[in-house]
C-alpha cells in the first residue's frame, strides 16, 4: 500500500497544476470560487457542513446554471460527527405518473426525447437540499439561499469554463424564448468577465425562503410548473410534485487498500465504482507505473465488465436486479479478474440502453465539529431539457432522458419509476473516522474518475492534488478508449497494439470530467483540499 504522506520519498509525481490547500479548522471545495466563500460564510455565521454544502448549491445554481438547479436532482452522503453515522440521500425524482412509453414508440422515437418536456421526472433537487439543512443543519434553508439571491439580483463576472460551456449550447437555448430570455442576454451566451444577473432566480429564491420549499411541490410555484408542462405537451404535472419524496438510504460499502469505499446505492451508478475498485483490488497496482501501458490495460478491463453490468441491470432501486452484495464480494473480484489477459483487450460484452454526457457540481464540505457533507447534484445535460417556466429564473432537467423506451429493459419508462443516474458523491472511511470526501463530475465519468483518483492517492501515492490532476482515461459510449492529454505516446501505442480502439480526439473541457476532493491527516488534525485543474474552482481551508 503506497497511501500518500508528504514524509515518504515518491518515486513519481503527477503533474499538479496547483498546490493542495491546507486547513485546521475547516474546508470547502467545489467548482467556483463563488460558492467555496459561501460554504465559508454558512459556516461562520453558526452553520455546519450541512448548511455550508447546500449554500454552495445553491450558489452555484446561479453562477454555473447550465449544471445545476432546483428543476434537477440531488445525491448526498452525510457524516455526522454527533453519534458518528453516515447517512445516505437520494433526492432525485420520478417518472410523471401520465409518462407513456408506447406513446412515444407509437410516435417513431427509439430513444426517449433528449429535450422538451417529455424528459422532465420530478425534479427532487430543492426537497433535498431543505431536507437535508432541516434534518442535519443549524441554519434555514432561507440563510441557505442568501448568497445566491445576492448574485443572482447584482451580477457575477462570468468565468472561462462555464462561459466556454454555454456558448456550446448556444443554439439550443436560442430555440427556446423563455430560455433565452433568462439565458442569452442581447441574444448570445455571456462571454468571460460579462456580469450576468437573473432577477426572476433571485425572485423565486426570495419566495421559497419566505415559504419553504412546499411553494415548489404543493404552492404556487407547483401549479405554474403544471401549467407550462400542460402547455407545452409534458406529462409533469401538480400531483407528481405533491408525491415527491427524498429518500435517506444505507450507504454501500467496500474495503479497498486498507479504508472503506463509500456510495450511495442504485439508482445512481456508484455500485459500478465499487465494482471497478473490487476488480481492481487484487493486482499490484502500486507495482505499476501510474498511467502507464500495464495500469491502463487493467484498468479499461475493469471499467468494461462494471459497465456491461450497469447497462444491464441498473434501474430504479425499487426494481433493481442487480446483485449489489455480489459485485463487491472478494469472490466476484477475482472471477471478473480472471476474465482480464495480460496485453489482451476484450471484446466489450453487449452493451445495454446507451449513456449520455451530463452537466454536474460536486461539493465537498467539512466544518470544525468533524461533520462532512459528499454532495452531487445535476441538471443532467447542459441547461437539461431546455425548457425554463416563465418567470422563475430556471432550467428544468432531463434525467427522463436516461430511460430506454425498450420495455424489457429493466431502466424501461414507467410511470412513478426513477431512472437510472449518473451523479454520485463518495466518501471514504478508515474505521469510524472519515478519510476523505470526493467526486468527479462527468455523466458516465463519474466511476471510472471515483476509480482513478482513488487508485492515484491509495495505490500510487499521489498527494490529493496530483491525484485530481493526473490525466485520465475515459470508456467511451462508443467501446473506445480516450487517453486524455498528459498520458505517454508509447503508452498509447502499446494498448492500440493491445487491441484496445482507442478514441484520438482532442480532449475538451469536461470529457474527462472534473474533481473535487477533501482529505483528513488524522494525525496532524489538517483537511487537504484539491480542486480539479479542469474547472474554474478551488478549494478554501482555514
């Protein structure tokens, strides 16, 4: 085990474009700069972890709005120091009890719509964040929301990534008006530095502070998203709202190089990176070169067999078929292993309904008490499904788009079902203290980054920054295999020669998703923060 410390001699350093931050007493850690101060500020005016995590959510709904929202989803792991217990929450919401697959079959679609009101599920993002600051927090979801209506009423200097991630969808919002009416200010996507403001958010955060959050699932705000669902040909309407509910769950667990692996259980995919850990968790990783021709052939392997699985069976957790206790058993790890030839590729087992990208924020906290706060949460696509209720100053998502309208299939369409998600927080244990918070945003990105950027800090040493930084590959939809940038041209060469298809296209911001992660050294009483290079975020300790 070559679990990183700054006291041993490493044989290897990643390319950290930035140093790890340093704090005793706290540290926040997220995609924007914006929304660390207010996880900050949660904290010092008397909240915890918990009020600071759903403050940086919130702010980040306004400065990064094509990821993030109250019409998305939400996904927590909570560590709660009073009773050390960790607490799992699924905030992501239903099929409209009106969805109809034939209807769509019956119209010529072979996959559900990817925009429009017909990929909208009830959005469960705001019912989690006031669940959450209300069952765990000190402060209110109204001290929650502060900043955020703050720089949705004066403005914020837009940053690179995100302005570069908007414009991309440019053309998109365009077809929308009452999306380009809040999105597109003079018509086009706001450039870097343009300060945008969005007063009709602003508005809707003031009401839901003054009212709480039923003024979005049984008020006034439910009845005008039913009513433009209606208009616009949606099935989403008032009743699905009222029956929203977020889930509190048991965390799935799974040793791996000496700590226990953390992650929430379907619907969302973070069994798969559970099942690509336990794979991996008998070679020698530390015995290879990191991202060298060895790791990454093993690596791909593992990645291939967790997603056959995934595209198969991953559903709604009601009606799940996947054997969750099975594939992070030792006993299925060295089967699945014995599946991988050294200098071999696989040929990729059939692959089940097709993933699509996805827009995210991950949000790591922790306050001075020793809670800790892994937070996920998601429009899914850029801006979701495009659709913006007039007047509220937000995108609605389009998780329905994950479904497969093959009624066989078990992530099949049906009415009240939760679809298959993409968006997982991870948390990681050694015995009943928390080790580390993290995540990497990305769509199908996500257990594939979970897997290597815990490999790079527990197998090959790695500081947390350089684990964030180091390239990585990604599993393509397409069986291919990107190499992000930074990985050898020799190494490339040898898995091609291995039979690995490998994807050569530029690597663009997102494609390899982005991280933020928040490590505990236990012994000198000091959170390590790291911010993924590929972002415009930081982390912030003090």
């Amino acid at each position: 085990m070559r679990r990183f410390t700054y006291h041993q001699k490493r044989e290897w350093r990643a390319a950290a474009q930035r140093s790890v931050v340093m704090g005793r007493s706290g540290m926040v850690a997220t995609s924007h700069p914006l929304a660390c101060l207010s996880g900050y500020r949660a904290i010092r005016k008397g909240g915890n972890a918990v009020d600071a995590a759903v403050a940086m959510a919130a702010t980040l709904s306004v400065v990064e709005p094509y990821s993030v929202g109250i019409g998305g989803d939400c996904f927590g792991l909570f560590f709660l120091q009073e009773g050390q217990k960790l607490v799992g929450m699924n905030a992501s919401g239903r099929a409209p009890l009106a969805a109809d697959a034939r209807q769509l079959r019956e119209m010529g679609c072979s996959a559900m719509p990817a925009l429009g009101m017909r990929s909208v599920t009830t959005p469960g993002a705001l019912a989690g964040w006031a669940d959450a600051v209300a069952r765990f927090g000190r402060l209110g979801l109204a001290d929650a929301l502060e900043d955020a209506i703050g720089h949705a009423e004066k403005g914020f200097a837009v940053s690179e990534v995100i302005a570069g991630e908007w414009a991309s969808v440019e053309q998109m919002l365009g077809e929308d008006a009452h999306a380009a009416r809040t999105f597109l200010p003079g018509g086009r996507a706001p450039l870097p530095g343009q300060v945008f403001t969005n007063p009709d958010l602003a508005a809707t955060y003031r009401r839901i502070g003054d009212a709480g959050a039923d003024l979005f699932y049984h008020g006034a705000l439910a009845e005008r998203i039913s009513a433009f669902s209606t208009a616009q040909g949606g099935w989403l309407n008032q009743a699905d709202l009222e029956r929203h509910q977020t889930l509190w769950v048991e965390p799935l667990r799974m040793d791996f190089h000496g700590l226990t692996v953390c992650e929430l259980p379907p619907n969302g995919q973070g069994i798969s990176a559970l099942e690509i850990l336990n794979i991996l968790s008998g070679d020698a990783l530390a015995e290879m070169a990191p991202n060298g021709a060895e790791y990454l052939h093993v690596l791909a392997e593992a990645i291939k067999i967790a997603f056959a699985n995934r595209d198969h069976f991953l559903t709604d957790p009601d009606d799940c078929r996947l054997p969750l206790a099975e594939l992070i058993s030792p006993a299925y790890g060295e089967r699945a292993r014995r599946m991988i030839q050294p200098g071999r590729a696989m040929a990729f087992p059939p692959p089940g309904a097709a993933m699509r990208g996805s827009d995210t924020v991950y949000i790591a906290a922790a306050d001075p008490t020793g809670n800790v706060v892994s937070l996920i949460s998601s429009i899914f696509t850029p801006f979701g499904s495009g659709m913006v209720v007039p007047g509220t100053g937000f995108a609605l998502h389009n998780r329905g788009a994950s479904f497969s309208l093959d009624p066989a299939h078990p992530n099949g369409l049906a009415p009240g079902k939760r679809p298959l998600h993409t968006i997982i927080p991870g948390m990681l244990m050694d015995g009943q203290r928390v080790q580390a918070a993290f995540g990497v945003m990305g769509g199908d990105m996500q257990p594939q980054g979970h897997a290597q950027v815990l490999c790079n800090l527990l197998a090959h040493g790695m500081n947390p920054q350089e684990a964030v930084d180091a390239p990585r590959l990604r599993l393509m939809p397409d069986r291919s295999i990107h190499l992000e940038d930074g990985i050898a041209a020799a190494v490339a060469s040898d898995l091609a020669a291995w039979g690995h298809r490998l994807d050569r296209s530029p690597t663009p911001v997102n494609k390899v998703g982005g991280g933020q992660l928040i490590w505990r050294d236990h012994d000198q009483g000091v959170w390590l923060g790291a911010s993924d290079r590929r972002k415009d975020g930081c982390a912030l300790g003090w």
